[in-house]
C-alpha cells in the first residue's frame, strides 16, 4: 500500500429481509417533519410505499412527498426540490428508490438551505458545503442495486442546458445516516435495470482496480467482489428472486463504492465520465452507459497497464497463464468479460443507446478528462473510443 490515508464511513446499514424493522427506530433519532423523495411511481405498485408510509405514519410524522425523481436527476428538479425541504422545514429527507433517489437527496441535504446557487457551488466550482451551510440528513430505503449511493457522498446531477452531467463526492456529513436494504425490494426491477445495475458495479470496481501498480490489500478485495458478483448476476439472470444471488450483489453494490476500495488507490474514473457524457445527450440508462463503452476504453489503455491487466485476466477470469504473452493474457481476460456482459444481456454499443455520428464531438466536448488510471486521454483518443464502441 503506497501513500496515506484516513478512513471513516458514518453510514449505519439495516440489512436484509428483516431490515424494515430497523425504521421506527432509525425515526426516532429526528424532528417531526419528513421529506419522502422517491420516483415514478413503482414502490406504489409493489406495496413498498405503503409499507413505508405505515411506519412513518406510527411514528407520528409530518409527510411530505416529493416524487418523480428521474433516473438521471435534473438540476431544475434540484431546485424544485430544495424549495419543498425549505418550506416545509424539513427534518429528515427518507429517499425511497435506487441510486438516482439518493443521490437527488443528497444534493437537496446540502442546496436547500445554500445561499448561492448549488448547481454553480458544486457541480462547476466543486466547492465544500459551507460551515453555516445547514444540511439536513438524509435516510435510504434502497429497491435498486448499482450506485452504493446509499453509504457514500457521491451526487450525480444532469443539466441538460449546458450539456453535463456532473458528481460531486461530498464528505461523510453528507453520507446517508442510515441505510435499509432488504434484497426482496429489488425483486420486481426489470432485466433491463437489473443488470444495468450490476455493470454498475462492476464498472465502480474496475475503475478503482485498473490504477496503481503497488501490491495493494484494496486490489484483492477488489477481485474477490468482482468474482462474487460474476457468480451471483449469473444466477439472477436466470432466476431474478434467487435471495441468495440478490442479497450478495446488493452487498457487493455497497462495498464496490463506500470508499473502502479506493484506499491507497489513485481511481481512473473515465468510463464513468464518458458515460455520464453519453447520457446527457441520450438520456440512456446510466450502467449501460458503461457497458456500451467499456471494452473500447480497456483495449486502449491496457498497454499502458498490462501487469494489472494480466492479474484481472487470471484472478477474476480464471485465464491460464501458461505459455502466453503479457498481451494475450490480457486480451484474453477482456474477451472473457466481453462473453459475460453478452450473457447477461448489457448493452454492448453506443448507437443502440440512440448516439449518432453528429452527437460524437459534442460528448467528447462534455467528458470531463481525469489523470488517475493508466492514461490520460487526448479528446482523439475519448473520439476514439466513441467510434469503436458505434458497432
């Protein structure tokens, strides 16, 4: 492990089937007034709303809803929000949702009461919160797995006006208080968003692995969630209410992104931000995003990597080493995760995500460029790996 560090998580999670249990209690700890955020409407049709507005409604709590949280949240539906958290002197904000739900309430915890305009402050500067900025805290009742929103600060918004879709990692007094995640709630997701979450994962992993070159602990924690998460999506697909399968990627989604695996790690963090490029031009689901252009960007940059290349082809993909090349390892590793990403059903191209040839310079234009893999891309080389991911 090279470099220091320092480590904390304040998250409390309640986990499994029985975890619903653990609300009332979780409850108690703030004021009257509760800000339930959630999306289009699903947890009404699967009884989670209700079940959710039961125990609120035991505990004595002032309801205050804030629904149609988009899969990709808007800075205009940001600003809708912190008005209904500021005139209803919000106590607590109860995110009932997948990813996109917590990461809009995390960004309303801290932009209700900002006194300059959050979008500017945080997604264009990447300021701080403010020390007399109030923040108000944020509880998760999680029904979709991918982002391990649920114990970080990450906060993703899109602005369609300006073409970006932009995260802020904020600190711990930003992370969700507390977390409820019963692997039942994500039994009735669709395919499709299923394994859109699950390369959510894998894409969180590979972007922490796939930098640094020191024999490093966060490495093999990272091969051994990849491997679990390889196994358990398989069993999924074919049988989505498998609580074995479920309750192990669900776990795996948390601890790809609570930050445990980024210790005495550099990060890359490209995919994602091609990806998120992509998606404020598509508006295409965000895993797929990844998936769509993740084999382009690792056959360009392995070179520049080959021995952890090499690790991830024999530890995660059990390739034999015997008798070949660093590269043909390597290669082989990148086929055998390209054989899975078919198998479970990814999106494996841009042009099915609705990109067209005119949009390519303009994502290249809206892709923020990091410095933490392998290589640090030229806008040629992000324009590259768009037109090699069209097919």
């Amino acid at each position: 492990m090279l470099g220091n560090f320092c480590y904390s998580n304040p998250t409390r999670l309640h986990f499994g089937e029985d975890s619903m249990s653990s609300l009332k209690a979780e409850l108690a700890n703030y004021g009257k007034t509760v800000m339930l955020v959630y999306g289009g409407g699903s947890i009404k049709k699967n009884g989670i709303y209700d079940k959710v507005i039961e125990i609120l409604t035991s505990c004595g709590k002032t309801i205050v809803e804030d629904a149609g949280v988009m899969p990709n949240p808007t800075v205009e539906k940001l600003y809708e929000g912190c008005k209904i958290a500021r005139e209803n002197n919000v106590d607590l904000i109860l995110s009932v949702g997948g990813g996109s739900c917590c990461d809009y309430s995390k960004a309303v915890s801290v932009s209700a009461y900002c006194h300059e305009d959050p979008w500017e402050k945080y997604y264009i500067k990447f300021e701080d919160v403010s020390e007399d900025t109030k923040i108000i805290p944020v509880g998760c009742v999680l029904t979709m797995v991918g982002t391990g929103s649920e114990m970080n600060g990450g906060s993703v918004i899109t602005n369609h006006e300006s073409k970006l879709k932009v995260g802020h990692v904020f600190g711990d007094n930003v992370f969700p208080k507390f977390a409820i995640l019963n692997p039942k709630f994500t039994y009735t997701l669709p395919k499709y968003q299923m394994v859109a979450g699950i390369f959510d994962i894998m894409s969180h992993i590979m972007e922490q692995y796939f930098s640094g070159s020191d024999d490093n602990t966060s490495d093999y924690i990272a091969e051994g969630l990849m491997r679990s998460l390889i196994h358990s999506s398989l069993v999924a697909v074919d049988n989505p209410e498998d609580y074995e399968a479920r309750s192990n990627i669900m776990w795996t989604a948390t601890w790809a992104l609570n930050t445990l695996i980024a210790m005495g790690k550099s990060t890359d963090w490209m995919v994602h931000m091609i990806g998120h490029a992509i998606g404020v031009y598509t508006n295409a689901t965000h895993g797929m995003t990844l998936s769509a252009v993740s084999l382009a960007y690792y056959r360009l940059i392995c070179k520049y990597g080959i021995e952890k290349f090499k690790k991830f082809a024999v530890n995660v993909w059990n390739v034999d080493p015997e008798n070949k090349s660093a590269e043909q390892i390597a290669e082989e590793g990148l086929c055998r995760m390209e054989e899975w990403m078919k198998e479970i059903g990814l999106v494996m191209n841009i042009t099915e995500l609705g990109v067209t040839e005119d949009m390519l310079d303009g994502i290249v234009e809206s892709t923020e460029i990091k410095n933490g893999g392998y290589k640090t891309l030229t806008a040629d080389e992000i324009l590259k790996v768009l037109k090699d991911s069209m097919n």
